[in-house]
C-alpha cells in the first residue's frame, strides 16, 4: 500500500468546542505561550531545578494545557474559515464567526433538516 502524501496541516480543537475560542483569541494565545513556556522547560532542563512538588504541578498545567490547545498551538491567527461538523453543537461557534466575519463551512446537514429535506 503507498503511503499517503500528508497535506497541510489544519489546526483543529476537538476536547474543547470552538465557542469563546474566537472571541476569546487574545486570552488563548497567552495560554498557548504558556503552553510553549512549559514545554520548553520540560525539554531544556529547567525541571531539575525546581523541587517535586513544583514539578508535578507544572506537569499537571502542561498536561491540561496540551489536551485543550495541542491542535491550535501553531495557529497564529484566526482562521481564514471555519469548518463544523456539528452545527447543531457548535452553534455558540457558528455565531461567534459570523459576528467577527469569519466564513462557515457545514460538513454535515443536521438531522432536523435532513428530514425535511429528504421528505
């Protein structure tokens, strides 16, 4: 079987919703900085520096911080357009895109209108 040519890569949020993600921006990008801060110091040594207990506190940050933003942390703006699965659940995000003017892409037609639209 070939291997697959990977394309560009799409930031992508699936833990947390994309409500307040958007109108949020300048908060979330503290928290990815954030995010970076403590990888780098996990990686660069600065960790045996500090006693246990700072450590696993810092670990337990980098963690939540890595579960929530690991898919938006190279993302340095807001997104060009905005893809949902789920109009239905994500329509805080969906209306957070049309008021700062950010194009909205269904993937998928809700059930409620699939019905009247088979029928």
């Amino acid at each position: 079987m070939p291997k697959r040519r990977r394309g560009p890569r799409c930031p992508t949020s699936t833990s947390v919703g994309w409500a307040g993600l958007l109108t949020n921006w300048v908060t979330v990008q503290k928290s990815v900085k954030r995010l970076q801060e403590l990888d780098e110091m996990a990686t660069d040594g600065r960790y045996e520096l500090l006693t246990k207990k700072e450590v696993i506190k810092l670990e337990r940050e980098r963690k939540h911080l890595q579960a929530n933003l690991a898919g938006i942390k190279n993302m340095k703006r807001l997104p060009d357009a905005l893809f949902i699965v789920d109009s239905n659940n994500e329509a805080i995000a969906v209306k957070e895109a049309r008021k700062l003017g950010i194009p909205v892409v269904p993937l998928s037609i809700p059930t409620a209108i699939r019905r009247w639209w088979i029928t």
